[in-house]
C-alpha cells in the first residue's frame, strides 16, 4: 500500500486537516499489512478481549460514523451502535470479530472516501447538528481535530498488539 505523507499539498488549514486525518488512517491500515487471518482476531493482552486488529479497524470506522454523520450531520447511528449498552460499550469491537479484516480495511476505506468528500463540502466552522455530552455545538474543524487525535491514539493501540502477535514494528 502506498503511504500517505503527512505534508499537505497546500498549506490551507483544511488540507491540512485532511492530510493529516489521512496520514493517520493510512498508518492503520498499514499497521495491518500481511496479518494473518487468525493474528487479525486474537487478542494478544489478557486483560482486553477486544484489543484485536479486527476490532480497532471496525472502532476506527465506527467512530468516524458517530462523528461524522451522527454528531456532524445529526443523523442516527447505525450498525453496530445501535446495540451500545453500558454494559457493552463497544460492540463494534466485539462483532469485528466475525469480519475478515481485508473487509474491514476496504469498509474503513470505501467510509474514508466519503468523509473526505463531506469535509471538502463543508466549511470548517460549520456547526454540528447535534451537542457533545456537555451540551456543547462543536465545529467540523474540531470533529477533524478530536478523528486525528482519535485516529492516532489507536495507531499506538495497532502497533502494540501487531508487536505482541508476530513481532512486526514499525510503519
């Protein structure tokens, strides 16, 4: 897979933005090359069941859909959102598991595509239509800011659990 740069093309702020929401997603997918199937849903930390390849990707994607669609454009959530319990917080995690992460990573993608489109079409202070947990409007700049520290976090998440079951570093 070609990685992306993290130097934007122009140095406008949505570009900018953009590039490195980019950046970040291509290092996750790269962080899953050449995993194998099994690697993909085994948890190597004991103490975290859904600490899998397959399961970050499917949270990667379904975050960006809470973000994106749910909060941004104020639609309802959909997938596996909708089961979200505070007992199950997470069931895109869970149910990751009987996803291949090939599918997982060209969902992501095919999703990532879309996003790109709306952020073009949107000006960065356009408001949310629906509040954060404190009430609050966020912007379409602070949805971006909030997917890239998001997005990066994970990756951190990526590395550790590719180290423990095959050894791979890097990317």
């Amino acid at each position: 897979m070609p990685r992306q740069t993290d130097t934007p093309p122009t140095w406008d702020e949505r570009t900018q933005l953009a590039t490195f929401l980019d950046y970040a997603r291509d290092t996750a997918r790269a962080k899953c090359e050449d995993a194998s199937a099994e690697d993909a849903r085994r948890a190597p930390l004991p103490d975290s069941p859904l600490m899998t390849l397959c399961g970050l990707i499917s949270h990667l994607r379904w975050v960006e859909h809470y973000w994106f669609e749910v909060v941004f454009l104020g639609e309802d959530p959909a997938g596996p959102l909708t089961e979200a319990t505070d007992e199950d917080p997470d069931p895109e995690m869970r149910t990751a598991v009987d996803t291949p992460l090939p599918q997982l990573l060209a969902d992501y993608e095919s999703q990532s595509a879309r996003y790109r489109r709306l952020v073009l079409d949107h000006d960065l202070n356009t408001t949310a239509k629906r509040p954060i947990r404190d009430g609050r409007h966020v912007d379409l700049r602070w949805v971006l800011l909030h997917l890239i520290e998001e997005t990066s976090r994970h990756n951190g998440h990526l590395d550790v659990v590719r180290e423990l079951l095959d050894g791979r570093t890097g990317v």
